[in-house]
C-alpha cells in the first residue's frame, strides 16, 4: 500500500464518521418532543468553514481530473460543511446542539466563558455527568443565559409543589 492508498482509505473513514454524525444528528432531531422557542447560530468556526470549502474544493478538482475517489472528498467536505453550520435549537423540552439533545432536568449547571464565546453546560444521564460546549455568539449569551434560567427555574418550581 502506498502513501495515496493509506489516505485514500483514511478519508474514506472520515466520510463515514461524518455519515453517522449527521445520521445521529437527523436522527435526534426526529426523537425530540417539543416545541422550538428560539433558534441561534454558533459563533462563527471560520477554521472549520474553510476546510470544508477546501475538502470540497478538492473533490471537485479530482473529479474534474476523472478520479472518481474525489467523491469521497466531495461529499466529506459538503457533510463537514453541514455539521460546522449546524444551528442551536432551543425547544420547551431541553437544548439541542451537533446532534445531542439535553433535557432541563438533565442540566446541572451552567456558565458562559466570555473569553472563548462558549456556553459550558455540565449535564447527567442516567448517572452519567457530562460536560459539553456549545459555541454562542456573545450578542446572544444574555437572552440564552434567561431561557436556561427560566426553564430551570420552572422545573424546580415544579418539583417543589410535589413534595
């Protein structure tokens, strides 16, 4: 095998990963019960926006070569492209982000980074805590920051009346 099959077969892999990610993503989307209250794009990934393009890029490049294998780059870089601009849903029920789907009850806590522009959120499923990062534009910290207040807020009012 030489060095053009080793990444032939690499990128190859990469276009599954990226196959499945928006499988799961489609996926959860599908499963979530809820009502959409706001809709939010991540800060801008400029990194990432451009090695789509360029993955892209070069996949048309080889198929105009007629190396069919630039399909696999073609669609590696569309699919990346669609992960990199994949929008920040906010539904009645919880908070989707790249393909996961945390419900009110299942967040902990949370923060805004001001200095990376990232909504930490600490999380337990089943037992398991987690934490992820979600990429918010500074302009929409405030009104995200009241609606996860809000939602907990809700929750917790809830429980009480309960017990």
């Amino acid at each position: 095998m030489n060095f053009t099959q080793v990444l032939q077969v690499l990128y190859a892999i990469i276009l599954l990963f990226i196959l499945k990610q928006i499988y799961n993503a489609i996926n959860t989307k599908r499963r979530i019960n809820g009502k959409v209250i706001a809709i939010y794009m991540p800060k801008s990934r400029v990194v990432m926006a451009i090695a789509a393009g360029l993955l892209a890029m070069m996949g048309a490049f080889s198929l105009l070569a007629k190396d069919y294998f630039g399909f696999v780059y073609l669609f590696a870089g569309l699919g990346f492209g669609y992960l990199t601009m994949e929008k920040i849903l906010v539904y009645d029920t919880g908070l989707y982000y790249s393909g996961r789907f945390d419900k009110w009850e299942d967040i902990k806590k949370w923060s805004y980074d001001s200095s990376a522009n990232l909504l930490e959120i600490e999380t337990t499923r089943i037992g398991n805590k987690a934490n992820r990062t979600i990429p918010i534009k500074l302009e929409d910290k405030d009104e995200v920051l009241t609606i996860i207040k809000s939602k907990k807020n809700k929750k917790k009012s809830k429980s009480r009346k309960k017990s």
